[in-house]
C-alpha cells in the first residue's frame, strides 16, 4: 500500500488579525463608561448634599434618567444591531415600546389621581374621630364570670 505524505503541517499558523469590529465594541465599551461614570457622580452628589434645593434635585434625576435612556438607545443601537437596520424596522420596534412606556406612566398617573379622589369623596373611607363610644365601667362584667 502505498502511503501519501503530506508536506504541509497539520498546525495551521496565521498571523493574528483585529477585526475591525472590535474597535467599534471598544469605543462602544469607553462611551458606556463614562456616560456611567457621569450617573454615579451625579448620585453621589445627591447623596453627599441631601439639602440642596428641590429644583437642583429633580434636575439631577432628570440628567440621570436621560443618561440613562441615551444608554439604553446606544446599547440597543450597537449590540442587537438596531442601528444598522431600516428605518421603518426601527419604527416597528420604538413606536410601540414609546406607546408602552406611555401607558405606564399615564396608567401610574391616573391610578394616583383616583386614589386622592377616592379619598376625598367617599365618605365611607373617612374617619370619623368625632363618634362617641360607650366605655363600660372597669369590673362592671368580667368575661367568664357567671352571677
């Protein structure tokens, strides 16, 4: 029988290439963390000086929030490839995840008015601090005592 010989080795050796893929992941990675970043100071300084004014404060959770969405829309842009698509793809995934965050927000918002409201004018749910209530003398009838 005859053997074949093979004159190239079963190890294969290539030169290691970047993709170019992995610089758009990093820079990706370095946007992240400084939007992060950004956030938790922005927390801190809220935790740090809790008497600062009520406007300054809303103003920091609003900055936080819209950091936070930009990051929402960048890791959905990037990872899931969102950013590559159509735009009428695009519009069939945001419009009904805006409408949902719409209807949970509007949802929130009725569901507290109807509760003041509830409390206000139903009279069932009033207390009432004014009804006078008999006390018994102390002694007067003792549970299980027969006479």
């Amino acid at each position: 029988m005859e053997q074949h010989h093979h004159s190239i080795s079963p190890e294969i050796s290539v030169t290691h290439a970047h993709d170019p893929s992995t610089k758009r992941i990093w820079v990706t990675f370095w946007i992240l963390l400084f939007i992060t970043v950004i956030e938790l100071l922005l927390g801190l300084c809220m935790y740090w000086f809790p008497n600062m004014a009520e406007w300054l404060h809303l103003a920091v959770k609003g900055v936080i929030i819209i950091l936070s969405l930009s990051k929402a829309f960048y890791i959905v842009s990037i990872f899931m490839h969102l950013g590559d698509e159509i735009r009428n793809m695009i519009m069939t995934i945001v419009v009904p995840l805006m409408l949902f965050v719409w209807f949970i927000g509007a949802f929130l918002w009725d569901g507290h008015s109807w509760k003041n409201l509830r409390n206000d004018y139903d009279q069932y749910k009033k207390e009432e601090p004014t009804r006078k209530v008999e006390q018994k003398e102390h002694g007067a009838e003792k549970p299980g005592h027969l006479q």
